[in-house]
C-alpha cells in the first residue's frame, strides 16, 4: 500500500479513538433522583447536577455549615434541583469565594451513601450577568 | 448634563467605517478581475485604498471617541458606567476598553487595519496581491463593524454598539423616567480581577494573533481565485510565523495572568474559552510546517491550503464558541450573552461556505506532486508532526464542543443533557500528554533528516551524538530524583520519563542543528530555537504541573468527619494569628492584615493606619518607614491606592536555614463577586512557592462583655492572662482625625502590654468634648484584646479600664509548590525567539531557498564546482 494510505488510515483510526474517549468521559446533567439511581446500580461515573440553594422565607441560605475552626476543608450545605428534591451536599474544600451570592448552582460528584460528595462546584452569581442596579451608585 | 454629542460621533464613525468597509471591498473586488489588472487600470483600486483609509480613519475615530468617554468619567454612557470608575488608574482605563465585548470587537478591528494599511504599503509583490488580498480584508471588516454597528432594522437588531446611553440601555430603570438627564456619579469600577499588568497586555497580543490569522488566509483565499496557487505561499509564511507567535505568545500570555490572579492553584485549566484559542493554534503551526515543506521541495501544498483555511475558520468558531452565550453552564468565563450569536455564526457560516467552496472548485487544478516521500526525507516527518497537530487540535475542540452539540440537538427537537467531563484535566491530558511527546520526538528527527543527505548513514551519523546526551542526561536526572533528595521531585512515573526523554532528544537535536549552522549562516536556525523553546516549555510544564505538590497539609489531626476516607483532603491549613503552622520545611505564620499605600513600596501594617470617611485617605498613627527612610510622619494624611485590597502578611521561615521571607497573598470581600483572592508567590531557581488565602474571619468580629479594672498608675493587671503593665496617663493635644477646640480636654492612657513573643503598647483616648465623654479604644489584633480608657478620677488619682476580648484572627490557607515553572516561561521565550528569527529570514529573500533533498550544505563545495 502506498505509504500515505497507511498514513490516512491511521490518522482516521486515531481520529475514531478521540470520538470515543470524548463520548466516555462526557458526563451528563442529571437530577438527583437519577444520581441515586446510579450510585444503587453500582455505577460510580461522577455526574453534574444543577440546582438552587435551599433558602427560608426570607431568601436567606438555610442548612449551610462552615466551621473552618474546626476543619477548613469541610462544607455541607442543601442542594435543591430542578424537580424540588432536597439532597446533602458535602464538600471537602473551603466554602467557595461567592457561594452566597449565587443564583445557581453546578455540582460535579456521585452519590455515596446517602450524600452526595461533590468535588467541583461551579456557581452562577446574577450581578455578572444581570444589569446592576443604578440607585446602587451615588446619584446626583 | 448628558452629552450625547461624542456618542453620536463614536456611533456614526462606526457606521462610517461600515460603509467604508463595504466599498473598499467591492472596489477591491472590481480592481482584482482579470480584465482590469490586464488594462492596467488602476481607478478601481485607487477608490478601493481610499476607501480603506477612510475606514481606518473612522475606526481611529471610533476608538478616540470611546476612550474620551472612559477618560472623562461620562457615565451617561452604558459602556462607561458598567466597565469603570473614577478610582481608576489610567493604565487600567486601557483594559476597560475590553472588558466589554464590544471593546475587544474594536481591537480586533483595529489590529486588522494595522495589518492591512501594512500589507497596503510593504513588501516587493504588493502590486499583483493587494486587490485580492485585501478584498478579502475589507469583506472581514465588514463583518467586525456590524457587530458594534448597534442599529435596529425592523424588528432585527444589528450588532452592540458601546455608544449606547444608559437611558436608552436600561430603558425600564425608574429613575430615568423621573429624570431623563440623570448621570450617575460613579462606574461601577472595572472587575478587580483584571486589574492587572497581564490585563494590560495580554487581550492585544492575543487579539493581534487573531488578527493575523487572516493575512496568510487572505493569501489563500487571492490565490484560489486568480489562479495563482502555488505563488501565494511565499509572501504569506512570514505572516504566518507572525501570527504563530503573537497568538502563542498571548496564549501564554493568558496563563500568566491566571497563574498570578486567580487561585486555582496553576496555569491552565482546560477552560473552554481557553481551549478556544489552543485549538487554532496548534493547526496554525501545521500549516506553517507544510508551508515550509512546500517552499523546498514543492510537496504539501494542498495540505498547507487546507490548514491555512481551517486555522481562520477555527478561530471565528472560537469567537462564536466565547461570544455567543452558547457555553452556558460549562464555564466560568462565559461572556455576557449580547445577543450576536445569529450574527456570529453567520460570520462564521459565509466563509466557512466561500473558503470550502473556492477550494473545492480549484482542487483538481493545484498542482500536485507524484514524487513518494521515503522515511529518510525530512518533509515525510513533518507531515506526521502537522497530522499530530491536528489529531491534538481535534481532541480538544471534539470535547470542548459538547455545549455546541447540545445546542444543535436540541434545535432539531432533541433533549440532550451532554456535559463536559468530570474529571477535564485528565480527559484532555491523556491526549494532550501524547501529542507533546511525538512533536518534541518527531522535532527531533525532522530536523536531523532535513539538513542531511536522504540516506540512512547520514542520519545514523546525525542522531548519535544528541541520543547519547540524551541518555547521559535522562539518566542523570532520573537517578538523581529517585535515589537522592536534590530534586523537588521523583521521576518514576513511565509516562513522565518518555516525555522528558523525548524533550531532551529535542533539545539536543535541535542544539546539534544550530551548532552546524553557526559556521554557516545561523540566521537559519529559527526552526530549530523553537523547537528548543517548545521542548523546555515541555518539560516545564512536566515539573511544574506532573509534580505539582500541596504543602498546607493539614495535620491538626481535626477533622470534621470521617465517613469518607478516599474523598477527604486536607489541602488547606488553618492559621491563628502569630501562631506557626509547620508546612514542609517552613515555619509559617500570619502576622496582620496590611494596606498598599500610594508612594510607599511594600505594604503598610493596618494598625498604623487611622481610617477616615473616605476610604481611599488615612491618617498615620505612627511613623511610616520602609527600610530606613521615614515617608510618613504621625498624624500625616496619606492615601490607600486600593483600599479594597487587604494584603495578609505570611511569615516563612526555613527550619533549617532560619532564613525567613514574607509573603503577602491578597483578598478583598467585593460586593458583587464575594471574596475574590488572588495569590503571592515566590520564585526559587528550582521551584515557585505558590500561596493563596481560601477564607478569612468575619470583618465583624464578636467582642465580649466588657471587663473593668480599676487601675492606679505603675500598677500591673492581668488581663485575659496577659500581664499589663499601667505607666500612667498625659494630656494630649493633637489627636488624628478629632478636631480639637478651647476648652476641649484629651487624655491619653499608656498602657503595656506583654504578648507570647513581644510587648505592645496601647493608647486608649478619653476626650471630654463639648460637654460629653468620648471614648476612643485600641485593639491589639495580635492578642485579641480591646482596651477602653473608661473613666478618669483626679481625686483618688484611680483610672478605670474596660476591656474586652475576642476570637484571635485566623485565615485559611493553601500552599503549593511548583517545581521548575520557570523552564515554562523561559522556553515561551526562547520558542518566540526563534519565530522571530524566521520571519526575518523569510521575510527577506526567500528565494535562497533550502539545498533540495539531497544535497549537503556545503559551500566550498559549491565554489569549487563553480569554479570549474
């Protein structure tokens, strides 16, 4: 065979091993109701799960705790997800920089026994992509 | 009062510069057929030049007018109002510019009619390319402006002008039907995370890297149409060695400013928006290779269309990919969503269809050579490196856009919940590790093969001696980290030593290249000092991210809990004020919170420092000194530069040397981003010690009930089991910040206090002032005590104090170490050399072309031949 047709075929081999591996690493969006299901199915892939913090009456953040005193690599706060299921959530770093601030919220984790153990958190704040308010800033 | 008057100038430059840009295009267009070039007449390309210098002019119109309205505080205007403020340095007022999208649009604008009055002007075959070459230009620009034209037709809105009023932007704000004039009297300040050196630089390097992608483009493109297809090459590698390395030198740029300012503890990510920009640079590189495998031997040329045309379209994906809101959830740095996406995927769509379709329709007519490559030929090896380059290009943009198949599925009706993976650091890694590897490899033995005769002795000959340094010295390295404890690290991971091999063999591969050139003529080894760069950026970023190592461990031994043993990390410490925390082989400990002061290297302690009304002034409560020279008296007013920046003094000293050195990691508690912390770091030869604060105590602190004393002068006291000692009290007459009038008494308590490692003083103040008693307290942050002059009695000459005590000070804090980073950076500027070297090279007289395959160099040899 010519060279540069093995040379083709290997990059296409190449090629459709990078197609796979994306497909396998992908992970998906799920509630928490499917993560339970795959931790009890034995499946242990991480998955993302967006949701809101758990918050009271007023709209302040409820369930939250943060003792850095005590362990600093320690948080565990109430996620609630896009069918209003209320699930622990506990991560073991710091509590994030904006945390209180956010609209959203993405974890990145599994199931294990009851909690979910997340170990990346990415928060959406709405002052980065909703207007600010005006009257905020001193007025004439 | 607003003034719309500079807004209705910047906003009709822009409209200008649209329809400028749409002339000159078709001006451009005309002057390139055929049989007007074959007339020789010339009108249609002098309207076209002129009508690309009035574009020019409205765009520097446009850009005059913008920074006039950031400059001058106009915050009537939206782009003013939300991107700065009047705080603000001047060297920043430049970065606000593109904190904005429209912003960057303008630079990217800009850099091309840079690029393009250049192209106009300089260089020898201008006359036969400029038509094509900038009817290509002119047709992008037309593009770029309508995304900041900001003009609504019907019901279709075009483009994000950044000349939009507030009132008009924020049309539903009460406050504006109220009063229509209304200016606000501040910005709402540039976000504090670009307030930063890199900030300054990095968006114009990496936009002009952008910018140049278009110019070997454009060559492509002119030479696809009139037919010239295999001319275009030439005139155009110089710009592509230029594009190569203002868009690698931004790339690098960027990871920079991320090492320095953000906290995740490195320098890339694999961030989409970061991604966005590695893609069309690897396939850039390729292209440059295949161009330059075309130039000496003719083959490759079908290769390098195809490379150059997919670099420009992959860099308009990754400006669709950033701008277009489409990445969502998946990043942290998505963009503002402006609402262009329709008009960024047309962009991206129209040349998309004209470039693929202009290559399809002249495939057959580019001429391609038959001639069978052996392996001993240095171009057959290049080609396998450009087909790795993209293999590598592709793994990265098949992940990154997952969010972009989400989108299209859920267009055509179906729900798909892709994310990207869990884990994206390993994902892209394993590829990417791999990729690095054969490049440094095949850079190697490209380059061996290129310079030699196409025979397997030759190159036996040539590979001996950089193998066996190679060898010498991986060895060297591997039985010096393993067996003794020189090294910050331990090379025994399989994968990690084939990758520092086949950096090495480049290196020295490539050394042996430029020492045979050095008789010669050196000026050809810019190849060859890039790969040198590219293989110690490799290596670099084997130490430095391979090894990368968490010294904060923390090892009080509490944690909160147990159930999760594998998940548990202990990567951040707790640190008591003044109390040290054993990290590797440091002693480290907090000592205080200090300000920047204006005028004043270093920082300033926060206890000296008396804070007034206005945030940005202070009054010193002692003198304030740097190394031996006084700056400040006490009771002088000074100014904080930026006072919401608290700085966190780090003590480390070395348990074995005792050398100590400081550090001071920063935080500030921002009202709309929380606490935003950004780390200090500190270079050694072998290693960068990388330290940033995860959390700090409350600003509010919790004070305990007030204890009183009664006190008599000389007594000692015990005062939350640290012993004070009363020297007594004076009359003062000055008191900073108080103003003092007749009849105003103020006494001052001298109190001493002795802490575990030293004796602090405190002043409390008693002032009886207008009929009433004002009590001034002072806090020793250090021992967690406040101290209240209470009440004075002459009569029994008995002194009461107040005292209250609080929870000492504490930060959270995590320390890194990262061998060798230093090889990263220095390797970027070794690769940028070399780049350098061959644009000057290529841009000269490229007709001193390479000795085709075949012939050694050697120029005696030629001379004697001649001579007979």
């Amino acid at each position: 065979m010519k060279k540069s047709h093995i040379f083709g075929i290997i990059i296409i081999g190449l090629a459709i091993m990078i197609i796979m591996t994306t497909a396998g690493d992908a992970s998906t969006y799920v509630s928490f109701g499917e993560a339970i299901a795959r931790a009890q199915d034995g499946d242990n892939s991480k998955v993302h799960v967006v949701g809101r913090l758990q918050k009271d009456a007023q709209g302040h953040i409820i369930n939250m705790q943060y003792d850095p005193l005590v362990d600093p690599n320690y948080f565990a706060f109430t996620l609630v997800d896009t069918n209003k299921v209320e699930q622990r959530v506990i991560y073991f770093n710091p509590k994030p920089q904006d945390f209180d601030r956010s609209e959203q919220v993405v974890i990145t984790g599994n199931m294990k026994q009851d909690v979910f153990v997340a170990d990346k958190i990415l928060l959406k704040c709405p002052s980065k992509y909703v207007e600010k308010d005006i009257n905020k800033t001193a007025s004439l | 009062m607003i003034n719309t008057l500079i807004g209705d100038i910047g906003h009709t430059s822009v409209i200008v510069a649209f329809v400028a840009a749409i002339v000159s295009s078709l001006a451009y267009f005309m002057a390139a057929r055929t049989k007007v070039e074959m007339f020789g007449d010339t009108s249609w390309r002098n309207l076209a030049r002129g009508a690309f210098y009035v574009h020019g002019a409205a765009v520097l119109m446009i850009i005059f007018s913008l920074f006039n309205i950031i400059y001058a505080h106009r915050y009537e205007y939206y782009y003013a109002w939300s991107h700065s403020s009047n705080h603000l340095p001047i060297h920043f007022m430049i970065s606000c510019f593109w904190e904005g999208q429209e912003g960057s649009f303008l630079l990217w604008i800009f850099w091309h009619v840079m690029l393009g009055v250049t192209l106009m002007n300089v260089g020898k075959k201008r006359k036969e390319w400029e038509a094509p070459v900038m009817a290509m230009f002119s047709f992008v620009q037309i593009f770029l402006t309508s995304m900041i034209l900001g003009v609504v037709l019907g019901d279709v809105k075009i483009g994000s002008s950044p000349f939009i009023l507030m009132r008009d932007f924020m049309a539903d704000a009460p406050v504006f039907s109220m009063d229509p004039n209304y200016v606000p009297q501040d910005g709402t300040g540039l976000n504090p995370l670009l307030q930063n050196y890199w900030m300054v630089i990095h968006p114009p390097t990496l936009f002009l890297g952008f910018a140049a992608t278009l110019v070997p483009f454009a060559f492509a493109m002119a030479g696809l149409w009139k037919g010239k297809f295999t001319e275009w090459i030439k005139p155009a590698l110089p710009w592509a060695h230029f594009a190569g390395v203002t868009l690698g030198v931004g790339v690098v740029m960027g990871a920079y400013w991320a090492y320095e300012t953000l906290n995740f503890g490195g320098y890339w990510n694999w961030d989409p928006v970061e991604n966005a920009v590695y893609i069309p640079w690897l396939v850039l590189v390729g292209a440059i290779h295949t161009m330059v495998a075309y130039r000496r031997s003719k083959q490759g040329l079908r290769a390098s269309f195809i490379l150059v045309i997919t670099t420009f379209l992959l860099v308009l994906y990754a400006t669709f990919l950033t701008r277009s809101g489409i990445l969502g959830n998946a990043s942290v740095h998505s963009f503002t969503d402006l609402g262009l996406s329709g008009q960024l995927f047309t962009y991206l769509a129209v040349f998309a269809v004209l470039a693929i379709g202009l290559l399809v329709y002249n495939w057959k007519k580019i001429p391609a050579t038959e001639k069978e490559l052996t392996t001993y030929n240095g171009e057959f090896w290049i080609f396998i490196g450009a087909a790795v380059l993209c293999l590598a290009a592709f793994q990265v943009l098949a992940t990154t856009s997952i969010p972009v198949y989400n989108s299209f599925m859920g267009f055509i009706g179906i729900e798909t919940n892709a994310a990207l993976p869990a884990d994206q650091i390993a994902h892209y890694t394993k590829f990417q590790l791999w990729a690095g590897l054969f490049v440094a490899l095949l850079s190697g033995i490209a380059q061996l093969l290129w310079w030699r005769k196409v025979d397997k002795a030759s190159f036996v000959d040539a590979i001996t001696m950089p193998a066996m340094l190679t060898l010498l010295f991986s060895s060297l390295i591997i039985i010096l980290s393993n067996k003794f404890d020189i090294l910050p690290f331990k090379l025994d991971n399989w994968i990690y030593i084939t990758l520092l091999i086949a950096s090495l063999f480049s290196v020295f591969a490539n050394l042996s290249i430029i020492l045979g050139l050095i008789h010669k003529k050196v000026a050809l080894s810019g190849g060859a000092v890039s790969h040198i760069g590219i293989a110690l950026m490799l290596i670099g970023i084997l130490f430095s991210s391979g090894y990368s190592k968490i010294i904060s461990q923390n090892n009080s031994g509490l944690l909160y809990s147990r159930e999760f043993p594998d998940e548990v990390n202990r990567d951040n410490v707790l640190l008591w004020r003044n109390t040290p925390v054993e990290m590797d082989k440091y002693s480290v400990s907090y000592r205080g919170k200090f300000f920047e002061v204006a005028g004043v290297p270093g920082y300033v302690n926060q206890e000296i420092l008396f804070r007034t009304a206005d945030e940005y002034k202070a009054i010193a409560r002692a003198d304030i000194k740097a190394g031996d020279k006084v700056y400040y008296k006490t009771g002088d007013t000074l100014e904080l530069s930026t006072p919401e920046n608290t700085y966190y003094e780090l003590e480390y000293k070395n348990r074995k040397s005792g050398k100590a050195f400081l550090l001071y990691p920063r935080a500030q508690v921002n009202p709309n981003m929380g606490l935003l912390a950004s780390p200090a770091i500190k270079s050694f030869v072998d290693r960068d010690l990388y330290t940033h604060v995860s959390s700090i105590a409350p600003e509010e602190k919790e004070w305990s009930t007030m204890k009183e004393y009664d006190i008599a002068m000389g007594d000692t006291v015990i005062l939350n089991d640290y012993i004070a000692v009363f020297h007594g009290v004076e009359m003062v007459n000055k008191v900073p910040g108080v103003e003092l009038k007749q009849g105003d008494v103020a006494v001052q308590a001298d109190m001493q206090i002795l802490g575990e490692t030293k004796s602090y003083h405190v002043h409390p103040l008693l002032i009886f002032k207008d009929g009433m008693a004002g009590y001034y307290p002072e806090e020793i942050g250090d021992l967690g005590l406040r101290v209240t002059l209470l009440n004075i009695d002459p009569a029994t000459e008995s002194f009461k104090i107040g005292v209250n005590t609080t929870q000492r000070e504490w930060i959270i804090l995590k320390a890194l170490e990262k061998p060798f980073v230093n090889i990263l950076w220095i390797g970027t500027l070794i690769m940028a050399m070399g780049f350098i070297m061959a644009i000057v090279r290529r841009s000269q007289d490229g007709n001193k072309v390479m000795p085709k395959s075949g012939a050694k160099v050697s120029i005696s040899n030629k001379r004697k031949a001649q001579a007979v």
